[in-house]
C-alpha cells in the first residue's frame, strides 16, 4: 500500500489553512520598512535608517518554556504568543534598541489551524503593542515528536539602536541606585520549579485562597513588555543601565551590567513579594536562595541609576503610571563582581 505524506501524519492543507488565517492580522502588523507580504521563503526589511547616523542592529532569540504546559492544561492559548514577544522585545530594549521586526516559530505534533491561530494572534497582538512588524515564521508539524495535543514556540526579534546610545552599564558606579518596576507574575521563568512544587497538590482550575483566584490564571499571567518606561528613560544620561529579569533572578541578570570591582547590595525585604512566589516556597520548602536564583519575586525590570536622580525618575515612572521602588544599590566590591545581601 503506498504511503503518502497525510498517512504519515503531516496535513499540508492545515498549515495553509493556517497562514490564510494569519495572512492578513499579521500584515496589520507591517510597518513602512516591510517590503513583502508574508509567505516567500524570507522577510525582507529596508534596512536605510535615516534617522540614525550609525545605526546599530540588536537581536534576541527565546521561548516560552514549560509556561506552554499550563497553556496545554488550561485550553488557553492566546498569552503564550504575547509572552513571546514581550520578553524578546525587553531583552533588546534593555539596550536601548527600538524593535524592528520579529519572526515566530511553531512547531506541534498535530497541526490544530484554531489553536496555531490563537497562539500567533498573540504574537500579532503583542507586535502591535510594542509597534514591531511580523514579517513570517515557520510552522511545523512534527507527529510522533511531539504529543498531538502539544506544541513548542520560539521567536526572534531584531532592533536599532544609535551606536553613541547603546546602553551596557559601562557608566554604572559605586552609589548608583537600583530602581525596580514589578514584574506581572513568574513571567517566563520558574515554571518548572512550579510544576514540581504545586501540580501534584493542585489542579489548574483550583482556586487558591491565598491567590484569590484560580492557580492557572495566576500561572498563565502575561510577561509584561518594558518598553514604554525603558522609552521614556533611556536619553537620560543619570539613567546607566537596564535589567530584564529572567531566568537567573534579580542578582544574576542585574550582575551582567556590573564591571570587575562592583556588586550589588539588595535589600530583600524592600518590597512585598507576590503571593505565588510564597505559595511556590512555602509548599515546596524552597530555600530562599533557590527562590532568588530561580524567580523574578515580582520583580521584572531593573533600573541603575545615578543616586541624585532616583526621586525625579521614579517621579517620571509615576506620570506614567508606572509604581516603582528602590532596592538596594551598586557596591564596590574587591576580587570582581559579588554581591552583598541585606
């Protein structure tokens, strides 16, 4: 009996089933530097920046994790997509990039046209939010790899930045203050450490009374996008330098920015953690230096500042709605990097 590309479990019409769904939402994303439509085998993006004089490409690759499975679990997958593009775009706005362009891929063992839709129409969404075009992606459906009610995502993004304006720390110094804006939830990371810790005592669906609500709303919170505060603050030149905080916690990405001979000193009880972060601990009696190694603790965006303008920034921050607070400070520290704990 002959076999057949369908009989091996890959539907071909599905995936053009899909891109004619996403074809037109996605161009809605398209901004003047866009020169194809979707669907040629790349993007193509007018890469004269006039308004720069030494234009400098930033880019930034990642996934969502082991988030997707409490997606999978809660039959919602129109955040995984926004997640996705939000943490792209702080990883290169960090740097004081602006976003130009992302491009997704989607990978399931049976390609499901309504939820693969789902899933890029958050992406769409999200790109529209931080003003980045969608120029493509890649679909793939891969039987026998991966379970047939699962998928796997992963997206790049590509930004600009000024060469005189790249921000990398090289200004910070012993004094400057470090001032942090809340994160929305775990973000991307720290998942499976919660899979570990809550789903053999809870259900997605369970409400949790120290939540206030159900543990899979609470799981599936969005990964917030930066961008905006990261905006209004990066042409300040008392601002030395941004953190995203992702998987390595709020002293292992701040650390990045540091030069040998600084540290930071965070004073841990500075801010009031959210729930699911006690939650996490208290259940899984998590030492609290795996908690700090592990999870943002409600924290998502740090700003290094010089110390005399920490009030007019968080001033700033507040005209934009944004509640910020000040956690510690850049040390000296001797023998390299470190950290002092309070």
């Amino acid at each position: 009996m002959p076999q057949t590309y369908s009989a091996a479990g890959v539907d071909i019409q599905a995936a053009d089933d899909l891109i004619r769904r996403i074809k037109g939402p996605a161009r809605s994303t398209f901004s003047t530097g866009v020169l194809r439509d979707i669907g040629l085998f790349g993007g193509f993006f007018d890469a004269r920046f006039r308004d720069y004089k030494s234009p400098v490409l930033v880019s930034s690759i990642d996934g969502v994790g082991t988030k997707l499975r409490v997606a999978f679990l809660m039959e919602k997958h129109d955040t995984v997509g926004q997640d996705l593009v939000n943490h792209c775009v702080n990883d290169i706005a960090v740097g004081g990039a602006t976003p130009l362009f992302f491009m997704d891929y989607f990978a399931a063992g049976k390609l499901k046209p309504i939820v693969a839709e789902q899933v890029i129409g958050g992406i769409i969404k999200a790109c529209k939010e931080n003003g980045c075009s969608l120029i493509g992606g890649e679909t793939a459906e891969m039987p026998g790899f991966y379970c047939e009610d699962e998928y796997d995502l992963a997206g790049a993004i590509v930004g600009v930045v000024e060469k005189t304006k790249i921000i990398d720390g090289k200004k910070i110094r012993p004094g400057d203050i470090l001032i942090a804006l809340p994160s929305t939830g775990l973000h991307t990371n720290g998942y499976s450490l919660v899979r570990a810790v809550l789903f053999d005592r809870h259900e997605v669906d369970d409400i949790i009374d120290e939540l206030g609500m159900r543990l899979g709303d609470v799981l599936l919170a969005i990964h917030r996008s930066y961008l905006k505060p990261i905006a209004a603050l990066r042409d300040d030149p008392r601002v030395h330098g941004f953190a995203h905080i992702t998987g390595g916690g709020i002293v292992g990405n701040t650390a990045r920015l540091l030069s040998r001979g600084l540290g930071l000193a965070i004073e841990w009880g500075k801010w009031k953690r959210p729930a699911i972060f006690q939650l996490i601990q208290n259940e899984g009696n998590v030492p609290e230096e795996d908690m700090r190694r592990t999870c943002n603790l409600g924290v998502g965006l740090v700003i290094v500042a010089a110390e005399d303008a920490a009030d007019s920034i968080i001033a700033k921050l507040s005209r934009l709605r944004e509640h910020s607070f000040v956690i510690g400070e850049v040390i000296a520290h001797k023998g390299g990097r470190g950290t002092s704990k309070r």
